[in-house]
C-alpha cells in the first residue's frame, strides 16, 4: 500500500468512524419532542467528514476495490445526516427521518469488510467493553472463511421472506454456539437489523440471523405465514453451523417483538428463551398461548418510559399477565428510551441467554 494510500485512510478513517457513531446515538436517542436536543448532542460530525473526504487524491488502481468501500459508506453516512440535517431545517417529518436512517446500516454493511486490514475498523465493530480485549482482537485477525462472516439469503433490499446471518470470524464447528434470531420492527427488513445486533454478537460468540418478514410486517393478524418461514430459515441455519439447541433466543424490535410474542408462545417453538423490545401485546396472548410452555419459559421484556407508539403501561401489564401465567419474566424499563432499539442491552440478553 502506498504511502500517499495510507495517508488518506489514517485521515479519513476516524471521521467516518466518529460520523457512523453520532448517527447511531442519535437513531438510539431519537424521540419526537427532544428532536432538536439529541441534534445538538451529536454536533456537526458530518462537516468534519466532508473535509477530509474532499482531501483525498487519487489512488492506484490495485486499490480500486478498497477505495469503492471506503467511498461507499462514506456516501451512506452523508445521505444518512442529509436526511435529518433536511427535517432539522423544517423540511420533512419523523417518517423522513426514520428514511434518512436506512442509510445508516447501507454504511456500516459497506465498511465491515475493511475491519480486517484496519483494526480501527475492527474495534468499531466490537461493543466497548470489548474494545481492549486482545485475545478477541487475534482470533478476529483470521478474517472471515468459507463458512464464517455476514451472508445474506435471499435478502436483496426490497425482497421479502429471506434473512442476512453473521457468524463469528472464529467459530468452530465442535463445539455448539447460541444462536439469536432478530426480528425487525414493521415496513424494516433483516438485511438492515442485522447491525443492531452484530457487535454483541461478534464479541460475545453466537450467531446471529436477521429474517425479513413474508409481507411489510410481521404476521400480527391473518395467516401467519411468518412462522413457517422462520422454522425453514432455522433449519437451514442449523444444518450448516452447529447450534446450541438449549441457548436459542428469538428477539425483535416492536412488530418484531410482539411477532416474539405471537411465534415464540406456540407450543411447538423451538426457542428457548424470548426477548420482545418496545413490543406491544395483548392480555388474549397469554390466555391463548399454551400454558405448558409458559411455564418457567425465560422471557426478557426491554420497554422505554419515553416510548410513544406502545405506551410503557403496557408492558407493565404484560410483565405482569406472563408472570401470573407461569413464565420467569424479566424486565427492564429504560427511562430514556423512546420508541427505537436501544442496543446497550443486547449485551446483558446474553449474558442472560448463557445462564451468566
């Protein structure tokens, strides 16, 4: 890599990082009345960006594909900040807002492949705890395999039914590994979720699968053809890696969470433990689900006081309708959360999911 090369990633690297991290407190962050408070709070990382982006030169064309990545997310992250800068100036509502942010993941799934010739790229990719943990740090040297990193099946933008999967660089097949499938929240999809989980999951060992839903959302209402689609996806998952079958979480993001709800109290589900996040549920779920496998089934509620869709009451009520049914229920009310996915707790679901 030539010294010229080397040069413009040292300058534009920290940046983007920086960039891609006030975009993610400000999509954690994000409630409606406080819109122009968490604006503040993330400051003008963008500008910085723009700057050092413009200072790059030309670079040799071995390094096209390196270059394409870098620029790729690069331009994801100023799509992302033009989108909320645009609603910030008063053009645009909170649906423009939550379009701004699909840009986000875009740049982050351009950026990853870079963590392994760049280990500021590598420990962006790690929960903070994580960050100074050199003997993660090496076994993430080897990079991705045949059989290791992100893929995605079926799960182009825009389609319907497939799922994206993450498996840690340093997995082995002899031993078995939890597993956590993530259900997005309505009109979202697993491509785009994936990074709301991929963190946790690289730094704490298990494999994550990211489903789509078969219709815009979750199948709350009707046929549910959503449950069959996510027993096909299981199967395939588990006849290529091997799975704890003991240690197997399904979570989701509002629709996502209440599908939790609808899928993972059948009495036929094959999860073990069930994680529902600013999810919404109905008191008839709890008489209708099969009250053998309520009993003593873990189940982690996260809920914000803040949230303005599923009031936080009804959580409460369902922390307490589960409890009564028999299941061992926990639950966290986090009070500065609104309606959107707060990605602090993936880490203690699994610490939770492994018996810690």
């Amino acid at each position: 890599m030539t010294e010229a090369v080397v040069d413009d990633i040292v300058a534009v690297l920290p940046p983007l990082l920086n960039a891609l991290e006030a975009l993610g407190y400000f999509a954690r962050h994000l409630h409606p009345p406080a819109f122009g408070s968490v604006m503040n709070a993330i400051g003008t990382p963008d500008d910085a960006l723009q700057s050092a982006h413009a200072a790059i030169g030309e670079w040799p064309q071995q390094f096209a594909g390196l270059r394409e990545r870098l620029d790729l997310s690069y331009n994801e992250t100023l799509a992302a900040f033009a989108g909320i800068r645009d609603v910030e100036r008063g053009n645009g509502d909170l649906v423009a807002v939550f379009r701004a942010l699909r840009h986000l993941p875009r740049a982050l799934e351009a950026l990853y492949p870079l963590s392994v010739p760049f280990p500021p790229v590598s420990n962006f990719f790690l929960n903070t705890s994580n960050r100074e943990n050199e003997e993660l740090l090496s076994r993430l040297e080897v990079g991705p395999s045949e059989h290791t990193g992100i893929f995605h099946d079926h799960n182009e933008p825009g389609s319907r039914g497939g799922f994206s999967i993450y498996v840690p660089e340093y997995y082995t097949p002899d031993r078995a590994w939890p597993l956590v499938m993530a259900l997005h929240g309505g009109s979202g999809n697993g491509r785009g979720f994936l990074w709301s989980w991929l963190r946790d999951a690289r730094s704490q060992g298990a494999i994550l699968v990211a489903p789509t839903a078969t219709g815009q959302t979750w199948a709350l209402m009707g046929d549910d053809t959503d449950t069959p689609n996510l027993m096909r996806i299981l199967e395939t998952v588990r006849g290529r890696w091997t799975i704890d079958a003991s240690r197997m979480l399904l979570s989701g993001m509002s629709d996502g969470g209440t599908f939790c709800y609808v899928s993972g109290l059948d009495g036929a589900s094959p999860f073990t433990h069930l994680a529902p996040v600013s999810a919404t549920f109905h008191p008839l779920m709890a008489e209708m689900a099969d009250a053998t496998r309520l009993q003593g089934l873990p189940i982690f509620i996260t809920h914000g006081k803040l949230d303005w869709m599923f009031p936080v009451q009804t959580a409460r009520q369902t922390q307490a309708a589960l409890g009564a049914a028999g299941a061992d229920v926990c639950y966290r009310e986090i009070d500065d959360l609104s309606h959107t996915y707060p990605r602090e707790i993936n880490a203690e679901l699994l610490q939770w999911l492994n018996g810690a």
